[in-house]
C-alpha cells in the first residue's frame, strides 16, 4: 500500500494545522482531495453504489470498490472515514450493526454494540434518594459504554478482499492531514464547544481558537496515531496495549467505569438476522439487541392487510394507521425488548401474524387510542447515529448503522488518542418509567448490568425482490425515529411507487407510544395535521426526523441511490 504523497506539512501541537490546499489522499489507484468536494445527493450508477453522512466518505467507499474492494472493504474503509469526517456520528468509540446480503445469498449481521462496564449496575445513575441523575449517563466519563465498533470492523473483515492496512490508509491521512470542514459541520462544533471544554480533561482538536467556519482544515493528529496503531497491531491496536491504557487513564481522570479487563474481554457478535416476508418481498433487519427488526416487522405486517396505497399518501387515514401501529410497537419495546443474552426477548411471538393482527384488534378508524389505554401486548420488549448503505458489482448488499449515542456521544475525547467515546448508557433504562435522551421508558428487560449491551432503536435493512435478489439497502439515524423512518421510506417506495430520492425526501412523522403525540417534520401537509387533531391527536411539529441513505436496484440492474437532504450526505459510485 502506498502511502499518502504529502509535500507540504506545517504543523506544531500548539497551533491549527494549515495545509496546502493541493494535497490528496491517496486510495489504491486514486486519489481524493480532502480540500475541494461537492455533495452529490442523489445519481444512478452501473456498477457499485455507497450513500453515507460524508462526500469524502462516500467518495472513499466507491474508489475502494473501483480498485477491486467489495462491498464489505469499502464498508470497512468508510466507517473508518466517517470516524474521522463525521465526527459527531462517525466513530472508533462507539458501536453499530452491520446487516449483510452476499452475492451468493449468505445473510451476515454482526452486533458490535456497546456494552456495560463490569463495574456498571442497575441503580448507578440515582441519587441516595432514588431520582434519575439523566445528566450522567448523557454526558461525561460515566456514560461511556466499552465501545465495539474496532472489533466489529475486524468481525468484517473475513468478508473483505483487500488488506486492512489499506483500508484504514484513508483515514489514517485523513486525520493527519486534515480535511476542510463544512458548513454544518463547522456550526455543529461551535454549538458543542462548551460541552467539549466541560466533559473533555484536556484541549481537543474538536475545539479551535475562535469560531470554526466552513472551509476550515481539521486536523486530528491523536486520532491519526490511534489509527496508526490499529493499523499496526489490529483489534489489539485499540482493546490492548497504548490505545487501551489512554482509554483507562482518561476514565480515571473523572468517574468514568471501563477497565482494560473490560476492553480486552470485548467481542463481536454474530447473531442471526431478523427476517420476515412483506407480501412477495423479504425483509432483512437488525435482531436485539436492537429492537428496530421487530419494530420495523410489526409496522410491516400491519400495513400488509391494509390496502395501504389507496388511502393516499400522508393522506390521514393511512396517517392514522401508520401512527396507531407505531403507538403499539413501542409499547412492546418498552416491556419486552433488551439484549438477548441477558433477557429472554420473545422475537418469535412479537413478530407472529397472529399476536401482531391481534395488537390492532381495538384500532379505531375514526379516533385515537390514547397511549394510557394501549399496554404492551399480553404474552404467553441529538438523536446522532449515522447510517451506511454499499452495494458492490457483485451485489453483495451492505447496511450498517452505527453510533456514539447523542451528537458526539459523551463529549469526552479521550487524552492522547484524540477519539471520542459514546455515551451509550443512556440507551439503558436508568430507572423503569424514566424517559432516556429519545424519551423512550423502559423497564427490567432493558436494565443496566454489567456486559450487557443497551438496547438500541438502529433498523440497518435490506429488502429482497420476490426472485430473492437485491432491492432495497436502507437505514437511519435517528434515535426512536429510526424504525419508523425505516418503516415510512419503505412503505413509501413498496406501496406509493416513489424512487429512492422521492422516498426519502418527504416529510416525515413519527409516534412511540409514550410521549402520547405524533411529532411531525415542519414541512408536513397542515390540513392532515388538522384532521388527525380533529379526531383527537396531539400533533407537534419537531426538526428534521432521521437521515436516510437509500440504494434502490432498478429492474434493469443499476443503482440508484439516495442520500438525506437533511444533511452534508452523499452519494458516490460507478
Ligand atoms: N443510540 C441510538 C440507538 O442505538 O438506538
């Protein structure tokens, strides 16, 4: 592997690099420039295809794929550079799922989700008297779960072409190097700025003298070092050696929980996928301990026995339906999801035909079923993740979703390795009946112990055609809003004939039982917001709900593919 041909480098520890503007980073056979991009939302592609939170990112994906990388080689090499460019989102700190179709028709999902340090417990985020401490396990040393997300890009790696050395090349210069930020990006740092300065034990890289404005040159020269080391070392790059005693020192500098012992007995899981049929199509999704699999089956099976597409789009009856089967799918989550290892998840009956038809059975066409009415069902489970969707010449079909839990998780960039770790505790249930970030309650299912992972909302999906080959790669950030974002763009393609950018681009809407209200995207239609009020629904307006990446295969074999306008994301291919 070649290494980056850089002429030019002026840099101290004390000052901004400034760098020339002419540099490129060097992908096998390419080159990218890191100071001159342009986002391209939506295009239709031949061959391969990536849609991600990042041009530079994408841009990586489809030139490791034009060099003879598949689809997991450039899923490997864009999370690596998102954790890099994206860096409220993108991470080597956090965690994610990855939901996989080969070629040859093998399914992969690999779970590398956080989990609890050993010395976390049920009852660490209440004071003496038993009140939630919320600010603890959002912000901080204490929120930080182990982070998976290095062991899941070696979990990949099996499936991969190229060396590793070369697909972490990217973002090793990347980081050393610099790249300009954008716009967003610049306003999100600022806006972060204080939290930096309070949850971080020394000055970051995140946080510059003066303003950051777009066009600026980011430099992280610690997470290029830390980069290094995985280069050099693998997963013991990180969960062993140099990286692993910063990660413990800086958790000792505050109250922070994770041990080396925690790191080195951190692993990967492959875990079965979560798959069902949706009329002639079949649906595959994230298992628990993300919940965005049955989630995302419920609020399928639903829609199946309704004749959907006539009601009209985001008219208010297929409104009213969709919202009254979101109520009841996450008033199952709060009882009966959490990590299966730890709580027996019952997949099989939440995702039944019989218990889902049943869950609607007091549906009410003309009103709305107040939340206080609606229990889980009765059994015999800054809202910042990002989202990767590939698909390679081949076809084999990548979705990944992965986290550092809210808008640069914890805030605290560990000394001397220059990342920043998660705050993914909070995705526990810190008290039965608390609300966590995305004001979702939980119960026993989903209480903190120690090495259990925290139950998640990610929906990473693929649909397959009725002949069981590619149709839709698909996810989200989002928080609670991701299944249901899923869900809509889904139904939006499937049943409303939209294409991938359409699909995507409408407005969207969102219900989770508790709080009892539809929260709406600002640009939703007023006069179903005025009959859904009409028959009794408390209806907010909110921001921007999720931020899809959508590759659609069309009947003739190309890609077309979409990234979120809400958002820097875009797409690249060839
Ligand atoms: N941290 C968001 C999720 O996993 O759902």
């Amino acid at each position: 592997m070649k290494k980056s041909i850089l002429l030019i480098i002026v840099y101290t520890a004390f000052i901004q690099l400034s760098i020339a503007q002419s540099q490129k980073i060097v992908v096998p056979g390419g080159a990218v420039d890191p100071y001159h991009y342009t986002i391209e939302k939506s295009k239709v592609y031949t061959n391969a295809a990536v849609a991600c939170a990042h041009p530079l990112a994408s841009t990586i994906g489809a030139e490791i794929m034009k060099q003879g990388g598949n689809a997991f080689d450039a899923a490997i090499a864009v999370q690596l550079a998102l954790a890099v460019v994206y860096t409220n989102a993108g991470n080597i700190g956090g965690g994610g799922f990855l939901v996989a179709k080969q070629a040859n028709g093998k399914t992969i999902t690999i779970d590398y989700r956080e989990t609890a340090p050993k010395k976390a417990s049920r009852d660490m985020y209440l004071d003496e008297k038993g009140n939630a401490l919320t600010d603890l396990s959002l912000f901080g040393h204490k929120s930080c779960g182990v982070p998976g997300t290095v062991a899941g890009l070696f979990a990949t790696l099996p499936y991969a072409a190229l060396p590793f050395k070369t697909l972490i090349q990217p973002a090793i210069d990347l980081a050393e190097f610099g790249y300009s930020i954008t716009e967003g990006e610049a306003s999100s740092l600022n806006a972060t700025r204080k939290s930096f300065e309070e949850n971080s034990t020394a000055p970051t890289a995140l946080v510059k003298k003066g303003e950051w404005k777009a066009g600026d040159t980011l430099v992280q020269r610690e997470l290029a070092e830390t980069l290094k080391r995985i280069q050099d070392k693998g997963a013991k790059g990180f969960y062993e050696g140099k990286t692993a005693d910063l990660i413990v020192a800086e958790m000792k500098k505050q109250d922070g929980l994770i041990s080396k012992k925690d790191l080195k007995n951190y692993t990967a899981k492959i875990r079965s996928a979560l798959e069902f049929r949706y009329k002639d199509y079949t649906v595959i999704s994230m298992a628990p301990p993300s919940s965005g699999g049955i989630i995302l089956c419920q609020l399928m099976k639903i829609m199946e026995t309704k004749p959907v597409a006539s009601y009209g789009f985001q008219n208010v009856k297929s409104v009213q339906l969709m919202v009254e089967a979101e109520r009841r799918a996450f008033a199952d989550r709060s009882v009966y999801m959490g990590d299966p290892d730890f709580w027996k998840v019952p997949v099989k009956t939440l995702t039944s035909d019989t218990y889902i038809q049943n869950r609607m059975a007091d549906f009410d066409s003309t009103r709305a079923t107040p939340s206080t009415g609606i229990k889980a069902g009765n059994i015999n489970e800054s809202e910042e993740t990002t989202h990767i969707s590939i698909i390679d010449k081949e076809g084999n079909m990548v979705s990944i979703t992965t986290t550092l839990n809210n808008s640069y998780g914890s805030r605290t960039v560990v000394f001397g390795a220059g990342f920043l770790l998660n705050d993914e505790m909070d995705d526990f249930s810190i008290k039965p009946g608390v609300p966590n970030m995305y004001g979702a309650i939980g119960g026993e299912a989903n209480a903190i112990h120690p090495g259990k992972r925290m139950l998640s909302s990610m929906t990473p999906t693929l649909v397959l055609d009725k002949n069981m080959n590619p149709l839709i790669i698909a996810g989200t950030p989002g928080g609670t809003t991701i299944p249901t974002s899923v869900f809509q763009t889904l139904i939006n393609i499937l049943e409303f004939g939209m294409n991938a950018s359409e699909a995507i681009n409408k407005p969207k809407f969102h219900h989770q039982w508790l709080p009892d209200e539809v929260m709406v995207e600002k640009e939703f239609d007023q006069e179903t917001i005025k009959q859904l009020r009409a028959m009794g629904y408390t209806v907010t307006e909110r921001g921007q709900i999720g931020r899809m990446e959508v590759i659609r295969i069309l009947p003739d074999g190309r890609r077309e593919v979409a990234a979120d306008p809400r958002g820097d994301d875009a797409v690249n291919g060839f």
